[in-house]
C-alpha cells in the first residue's frame, strides 16, 4: 500500500517517513550538525548547509505535509516565523484581506512590521462573502484566514473563500493551528497555503516552539524554500525530532481533546455562573453548520465570560485554578487557561479587540488530556 493512500492515524505515525539510510533508524535520528562534507565543491549527498537543509527537520517537513495532503513542506523556528515568509511573498503596495478576529502575534506582525514595507491590510469577519468580494481590490493579492478563529471560535468557510480567491486569482493561506489537520484539511477545500504554530496540538507537549507551512503547488513551493533559506527562519534539529515525536500521537492526543472539549463546553453551558461561552460544537452557534461540514470534530479550545464580568472578576478567576495552568500557549497534553486581553491578544488596541468581541473579562480554555472529572473539578471551584 503506498503511504500516500494511508488513513490519517496510520499517517500520522508512518506518513512521509523512512528508515535512516545509514543504519536503518526506525525514528528519523538528531543530525545535529550545521554543515556536511563533500567530495568535491558541490559534490555532496542532498545536504550542504543546516540553514538550507537538515535531514531530521526534512522528515519533520514530509510528515506535515503529509497529514494535510500537501506536496512540500517547510518547518520554521515559530509559526510567527512560518507567516512571515508568506508575507515575504507579498511587496509594496500589495494587499491582504484577513479575518478580523485575529491572534494578537499575527496582528502585530502584520500592523507593526509588514505595514511599515507598503503592504496593506483589510480586515473582514468573511461570514458575508459579498462583503469579502467587495473589499478586494487591483492591489489584493492573499486572502489570511484563521478557523477556528482565535479566542473567538468563530468557524470561516474555507470553500466559500476559496471560490471568491480563486475568482480573483487570490492565493488563501489559512492557520489550521487550532483544527489540526485530523479536524480539517484546507488544501483540500482549496486553501493555497497552510500554516501551523507547530508549537501548539502537532508538537503538543509544550516542550518546543516551532513553525509549518505546507503547500501542493511546486512553484509556490519553490518561492517559500527560497525565502526560509534566505530569510533563514528555520527549526533546529531537536526541535524538529521532538515535534516529529509529538505528530506521532496526534490522532489520540486530539481525539480525547475533542471528548474532553465536549464535555467542559456543555458543563458551562449548564453553569449559573457563566454568561457567554464561545464553542462551535453548540448547535446554536452561528457557524455551527460550517463547522459539522468542513471538520471532523469541534476541537478542545473554549472561551467563556462569566455572568456580570469585568477585568478584575476574570483575573480573579484564572488565578484560582490549580489543574488548569495560567499560561501562554494552547495544545499541550496539560490544560492551560489564559486571559486573551492581557496575554495573547494584549497587542492588539483595546478598541479594535472589543469590536471582535475580545472583552476584559473573557477567558480561553486549551483543554488537555487529563481525567475530564479532574478538569471540571477544578473549574468548579475556580468560579466559586
């Protein structure tokens, strides 16, 4: 059977991989070297320089690409390293349409460092694709989309964005950090480009920071290789071996983060103290339907706000827990809350956050892979 007809649980473990070739290593071993001898200049076997290449971040780049089904991959020190080479795409003038409900780092990126070089950016919910439509321009070149988009769990119709790109010769990158490519596979509903913070659910033990892309084209595969190599953004070897690890266990890690979602979700929604939670696995979530049809399950990120909240109760709140650690980052094995306004979206003006509803008081669940008796335990006496 060839690799590419696996299923996913069996590419997970076995997708884009092979034995070492010098002594047969099952894993792909640590090179943990930054150059290669040759027999002659430009006599060698594949590798010349770390920067370029590394044979254990190329078994890391293959196993990515093979879960989303893409052709190339590329690994990245971050995933904010990993969207700046697509911005790197981009030049003076250019303009990039992107979801409005945005995490604070691509925010900034985006505002803070790509505006200053004339690229622009519009922001659109794109759950209105005549509204999207009517903001693009002779200057729009790239459509950015994040679903689920981050705190706000908002689901964005990959299909439906890509036949407006494609319309408009766009190229659509989407962040598919928060699915996984066991929940969703945008190439396959005709994304351009795919992103991961590898840092979160692919690696997921909080143990790396590390950056993806994969693409289907070859020549824009040969744009983004020559930008990683030159711009030089790229993972070393043991943070390549660990996330390839991780991908390992993929498949079961997010198969009991979706259960254990489910059940959090629906014990706040039951809760007398919450006001509003944001989970797209509830039916009367506005993108609810969006979501049964482009994923496989609703994932283990929640975000609620509690009933009469403010800063000062949500602070109050998320410095009570004791399972669930306070922390930055989401998609480890352990559970983590987080305040989006002071932490991850702490970027963004207070204005433009309140807009896409990011209020003071709202608090974001990574859900981990505990006994899920334990983690409501905990909430439990957290919103005492």
């Amino acid at each position: 059977m060839s690799k590419k007809e696996l299923k996913f649980n069996s590419k997970a473990i076995h997708g884009g991989q092979h034995p070492d070739k010098a002594y047969g290593a099952v894993m792909p071993p640590i090179y943990q070297t930054s150059t290669y001898a040759q027999s002659t200049p430009g006599g060698h076997k594949g590798y010349e320089y770390s920067r370029g290449a590394n044979p254990t971040r190329t078994a890391l780049e293959n196993a990515v690409a093979s879960l989303e089904n893409g052709n190339f991959g590329m690994a990245f020190g971050s995933g904010m390293a990993a969207i700046d080479a697509v911005m790197k795409l981009l030049g003076p003038g250019d303009e990039v349409i992107c979801t409005s409900d945005l995490y604070g780092g691509s925010y900034r990126l985006f505002k803070g460092v790509f505006e200053k070089f004339g690229v622009r950016f519009r922001f659109s919910d794109m759950t209105d694709m005549q509204e999207l439509a009517s903001q693009i321009n002779r200057n729009t070149k790239l459509v950015w989309v994040e679903t689920p988009t981050n705190p706000m769990m908002n689901i964005i119709d990959i299909k439906a964005v890509s036949k407006i790109a494609k319309e408009h010769e766009l190229l659509l990158a989407v962040d598919n950090t928060f699915a996984t490519p066991y929940l969703q596979r945008p190439l396959e509903l005709g994304a351009d480009i795919v992103m991961h913070s590898a840092t979160k659910y692919l690696a997921g033990h909080s143990d790396v920071v590390v950056g993806a892309l994969v693409v289907r084209d070859e020549k824009l595969a040969e744009q983004l290789y020559f930008i990683q190599k030159s711009s030089g953004g790229i993972c070393g070897p043991m943070d390549s071996f660990l996330t390839l690890r991780g991908i390992k266990t993929l498949h079961v890690r997010m198969q009991r983060h979706c259960e254990n979602g489910e059940s959090i979700a629906k014990y706040l929604e039951n809760h007398p103290k919450i006001d509003t939670i944001y989970w797209p696995g509830f039916e009367w979530h506005p993108n609810h339907e969006v979501a049964k049809n482009q994923m496989r399950g609703f994932g283990g990120m929640i975000s609620f706000v509690p009933k009469g909240g403010s800063y000062e109760s949500a602070i109050k709140i998320v410095e009570k827990f004791q399972l669930f650690t306070l922390a930055e980052s989401l998609g480890g094995v352990e559970s983590l809350v987080g305040h989006p306004a002071s932490m991850s979206h702490g970027s963004i003006p207070k204005e433009e956050r309140e807009k896409n509803g990011v209020v003071d008081a709202l608090i974001r669940l990574s859900v981990g892979i505990e006994d899920v008796e334990d983690l409501i335990a905990d909430l439990d006496q957290a919103l005492k």
